[in-house]
C-alpha cells in the first residue's frame, strides 16, 4: 500500500497519557467531561524528580523531556486517534522506493524565546542541524540511535566521530588499557542523507527503502534546533538553570523554572495553531513526597492529578465520596512483555546450566512452561482489579499497528493466537509427560532448576515472581521443576543479570520505535542480549556440547532470522510488510521460543480532571507527553465515565482505522 502526501494514517495502540493536573471545582460533584469555560485554565501537578536537561537534542530521559515536548514541534504530530497530522511540515512525500522523503516546512512559524520575543523563523535548516548535532558521538545524544539505519550514512559518520574522540583526534593509537584503536576512514557530514534544499524544503535519504519513517519523527534527536543559538549557548544549551537556554517553536512557553521548586509554562501567544492549545497554563510544583502528598491535595482541590498506590485505591472505591474520583490510566501498549529462556545460560554450577541447556533445548519443555503459566493470576499483582486487560497474546501488542485497515495481531498467522489464552493446565501436563521421557533419554535430571532473576528495585516484580514460582511448581509439580527466585542488584541489573546471560526464565520488555511491527523483531535480532539464541554457534558446540536438540532449536533460529529478513525486504506493500511479520513472529510463539505476558499498566490508578481521550495519541516518540488538545473537566473523571469514553474512543478509532 503505498503511502499518501498529507495525513499518513499510522495504525497505533491504547497507550499511557501522561499524568496531568488541572485547576479548581469541587472534586465532590457529579463527573462530567465538559470543561470549565468561565476561568483560565490552569493545568496543576506535583513532581518528585527533577529534571537534569532541557536539551533534547541531548537526553533520551522522558522526565527530561517532558518540558521540551511540550515547547518544541516536530515535522509531524498525531491526532487523540493515531493519525499523523501535519505539525511543521505541512505536507511530504516519498520517491517511488520510500529511499528519499521530501518535507515541505510550514511559513512563518517563528523561534522565540521564553518571553515570546521573536529571534528567527523556523526553516529547514534547523533539522540539519539536529541532525549534525544528534549524531557527532561527542555530544553523546541519547537517542541518536534513532538515525542508526535508517538515515543514510549517520551510522558511518557518528562511528567516524566516535573514533575521532577516542582517539583525541588521531594523536592516539591505543586506549587506556593499551590496546590498539582501530583508524575509521573520514567520513563528511555532507554526506549524511539530511539536507535543506531550500528554507522550506527539507530532504531525508533513508539507508534503505523505509516505508515507516514518518513515524520516527516525533523523536527528540529529529527536533529541529535554531544553529546560531544553539552556537552561541554551546555547552549551556538546555541547562537545566533557567528558561532562557532553549528558544520555543511550540505550544507552551517554559516562563518559570527554578530548580526544587517550580516549574511554570503557559500558552505560546503566538504559536502556529493556538486554538487548539485549550490550557492556558501548566504549573508543576515540586515535593519530594509527591506520591503520598497529591491525593491529598486532590481532595482540597489543589492539584488535578494523583496516582492511587495500591493501599489507596482501594480504601478510595469503598469510600463512596471517594469511589466518583477514581478512574484508570490509559494501558500503555508503548512496551511489551514477555518471558525469554536463556539459551546461553551464563549463571553458577550450583544451578546446574548443563542441565537446564538440555532442558530448555527440548520443546516440548517449553512449551510445558507456557503452557502452565497462568497471566491473569500473576498480572493481579498489578492490577487487582482487572488483570485480564494486561494481558498480551503475541509480542506485538494489538492496536499498535495496522496494514491495509487490519490491525497486524488479526493477520492470518497470528489471529488464533491472538484469541487464544495459552495458559492450559491439561495441555501443560501432557507436554511434560513428553518431555520428560526426551529429556530422561537425553541424559538430563529432574527436577530442572528453573533461575529466575528480578530487580528488586521494581515495584512488585518479586511479588509476581512468587506467585508465578508457587502456580508453575503447582501445575507441573516440584518432581518436574523447581522455579529458584532470587534478586539482582538494584544498579546494574541490566549489565548484570540480562545481558550477561545470568539468568534461565526471566521477564523481559520492549518498547516501540516506531509504527511498523519491524520494531517489534528487535529484540530478537541476532545481536540481542534477551534471550541468547546462540548467538555464537561455534561457542555454543566447542564450550556446552551441544546435542540433536540444541542443533534443532539453532535451526528454529536461523529459520526465524530468514522469516524477518523476509519481511524486511518488502518496503512498498503493506498489507505484504505485515503479512510476512506476522508470521515470524507467529513462528517464534508456536515454537515457545518467548512466552508472550502483557502490556504496561501504564500509571495505574488515578484521579485527575483530564481527559485522557482528548490527548494526542502514539506509543512511540513525545505525543504522549504533549498537552497540546486536552483541557480541563469540571469534575473528576469517573470509572464509569472513563470506560465510557473508552468504549467510545475504541469504536471512532476502529472506523478511523478502516479509512
């Protein structure tokens, strides 16, 4: 399907809104969606972090980014359905192969500063140079990655860059450990596939035909940046020190900041599409004890957003004042989570990594596993009041994208098993039975230690591990498995657990890119540190003694690796594109490869007097975080009234979809 000029309709998911405050009214009155109209409309919120940067060129940090999102456009924005709009482009378009985008920058919109005070017009130039910027390795952008490719030559010019630090310049030959540097050829900016054609014409070169770039736009390393300030603040460009380090192309001005204290923005007077920013001002105040403090404050009326904690939410639905306030978040499909086995398993002999390697190579094995894994009952530690919405069926979550009218998850390959509910207490049994007698023949013992890690620094991973410790061991029995929970460290978990293959079951998440179901397959990309599906072959035979099965599931690799790069060279059909990942992905779930577990609960819990369907809408990139649409609401958004509008949302979004 090819891609149209102006309003690409990019299928997106049910995410998170960001967590929003509002102004005034009695939190005790009926609910009700209509806004106040006869008072300013001052947005109010506590925060417990601080931010550290308003350079987002910089920061990949979403608390960082918060203010930016808000003050600085991109080419593209989204409407409260998914569909991409026009924001500083006004119109673009790809050549025939999706090799080259062409972006027709709108007039007029001007750089000011924190005070409104005009300083230059936006052109295509201050993406070129973002784009410089973001991708010199001494600046060390956190989401430079975002042009890794995907622009032309930007991953051969940051790496350029990288070998001109670490060698200061070339004066150096080795590092400080002594070994030797390796020389990067030159490689010139001017080669990088970013170019101003002209003040209004900016002109993308893709690494390869991309279909979905569009959709990487709304990164903060693709925001564009006015080049004689960003020169003339240098190193203090976005300090976290006052308002005036940044210059405002958006839909607030930051007119307030003072460290600890207060953060303060209000309405862009003279912003490109003012009628539609409806909140005329955004105050953030800061209190270290902000999770325990703003419900409180909630129910004086002196903030319009608090997250419920467990404790809280459920003495507020039996409080009948209360109950009227409360009201979910939007479920995030932004990440998505699932359950790896460690094919490469790097942990202590005393856990036996011999055994479980002929364990985990056995299908029948895993797929026991998932089987006997009960999500509804685990997830209830995250929400016990409907867990069943957690819960996710295939990698890719559904409504996150969509093909040819057709969300991805209802492609053939992958329909049933996006109705199905994998957990099967019988079917778990009988494959236990079957792979105890191939694992028994194969030499292995039982019962299978199964190590499973958390870190302890995630609120109620532990709780979950041991309900999934006691339900695994109570369906399969303690003579099959014994499931061994045990903590990481709080810092470095990741280094330290994941990517060092210290682990044999674990939980792991992924969070979306970008608008094509590609970004789904990247954890699981050869290089991955998620669940080492021998990476190595040659390691895997010389160091652990592979048997047949080993060799048989290194096959299921290779053949999962064929179907993606499949579905990867298919760049001008859609409804192909998304056929052809839908089964791969289907491939690497029938196989018990990975156990699909849930989306994110998102915030939780909540009273607030936003509502949450007016926001812009995408599970990638800074809408989620943009105000930009939403206004405040008399009264607090009910339960009652939140499904409602959900309900509602889903079926306008659903005929927006088949459009």
């Amino acid at each position: 399907m090819k891609r149209k000029l102006l309003a690409t309709t990019l299928a997106l998911a049910m995410s998170l809104s960001l967590a929003a405050c509002g102004g005034g009214g009695n939190p005790s009155e009926n609910p009700s969606e209509k806004p106040s109209e006869a008072k300013e409309q001052v947005y109010r919120q506590l925060y417990a972090s601080e931010v550290t940067t308003f350079n987002y060129l910089y920061t990949g940090n979403t608390n960082d980014l918060q203010m930016s999102a808000n003050c600085v456009d991109c080419l593209v924005e989204y409407d409260s359905y998914g569909n991409m709009l026009p924001s500083l482009a006004e119109s673009w378009e790809p050549n025939e192969d999706n090799t080259v985008w062409t972006f027709h920058i709108r007039p007029g919109v001007k750089w000011v500063d924190y005070q409104g005070n005009e300083v230059a017009d936006v052109t295509a130039h201050d993406w070129v140079t973002a784009a410089k910027w973001s991708n010199d390795a001494a600046n060390e952008s956190g989401t430079q990655y975002m042009y890794d490719g995907i622009v032309k030559n930007a991953a051969a010019y940051y790496a350029y860059t990288a070998y001109l630090v670490e060698s200061e310049n070339g004066t150096k030959t080795t590092d400080a450990d002594g070994n030797p540097i390796e020389v990067v050829e030159p490689v010139d900016f001017e080669t990088v596939g970013v170019k101003a054609l002209d003040d209004l014409t900016l002109e993308f070169t893709m690494e390869s035909p991309c279909s979905f770039f569009p959709s990487v736009l709304s990164y903060s390393s693709y925001m564009p940046v006015y080049g004689p300030f960003l020169e003339e603040m240098g190193d203090q460009f976005g300090a976290a020190t006052g308002p005036d380090t940044i210059l405002y192309n958006g839909a607030f001005l930051m007119s307030e900041f003072e460290p600890q204290y207060q953060r303060i923005l209000v309405k862009n007077p003279t912003y490109w599409d003012k009628d539609n920013v409806k909140l005329d001002k955004m105050v953030w105040t800061y209190n270290n004890t902000a999770g325990t403090l703003a419900p409180e404050q909630f129910l004086r009326g002196e903030v319009d957003w608090a997250q419920l904690d467990a404790s809280l939410l459920s003495a507020w639905l039996t409080d009948e004042a209360k109950r009227p306030m409360v009201s979910p978040s939007r479920l995030s499909v932004s990440y998505s989570y699932f359950y790896t086995f460690n094919f490469e398993p790097r942990f202590d002999k005393s856990l036996e990594p011999d055994n479980w390697t002929l364990a985990v190579n056995n299908e029948n094995f895993r797929q026991s596993i998932m089987a006997a894994l009960d999500r509804v009952n685990a997830l209830a530690i995250q929400d016990p009041q409907n867990p069943q919405a957690l819960v996710n069926n295939t990698i890719t979550p559904p409504n996150f994208a969509v093909g040819a009218g057709k969300d991805f998850t209802q492609y053939p390959a992958l329909k049933d098993i996006t109705a199905r509910d994998s957990f099967d207490a019988a079917a778990a049994v009988e494959y236990k039975a079957k792979a105890v007698e191939e694992l028994t023949a194969a030499g292995a013992t039982f019962p299978v230690k199964v190590y499973m890690r958390y870190n302890p620094d995630t609120a109620n991973w532990d709780k979950e591990c041991q309900v999934i410790e006691q339900q695994l061991e109570s369906v399969l029995g303690k003579d099959y498995i014994d499931i061994i929970v045990e903590a990481g460290p709080a810092t470095g978990f990741l280094g330290a657990v994941r990517r060092s293959g210290d682990f044999g079951l674990m939980k792991c998440n992924w969070g979306a890119d970008y608008a094509d179901p590609q970004t789904w397959t990247d954890p699981f990309a050869k290089d991955n540190s998620y669940n080492f599906m021998y990476q190595d072959p040659d390691r895997s035979v010389a160091e652990k003694s592979c048997d047949s099965k080993s060799e048989e599931t290194q096959a299921l690799v290779a053949q999962y690796y064929e179907l993606v790069d499949a579905a990867k060279a298919i760049t001008n059909d859609d409804e192909a594109r998304y056929a052809a990942f839908a089964e791969a992905e289907a491939f690497l779930i029938e196989h018990a490869m990975i156990i699909p577990f849930s989306i994110s609960i998102g915030e939780g819990y909540v009273a607030t007097r936003l509502n949450v369907f007016e926001a812009q809408y995408a599970p990638y990139g800074l809408a989620l975080q943009r105000y930009k649409g939403q206004s405040l609401q008399d009264t607090p958004m009910s339960m009652e009234r939140f499904n409602e509008l959900n309900t509602q949302w889903e079926a306008e979004r659903a005929k927006a979809v088949s459009k």
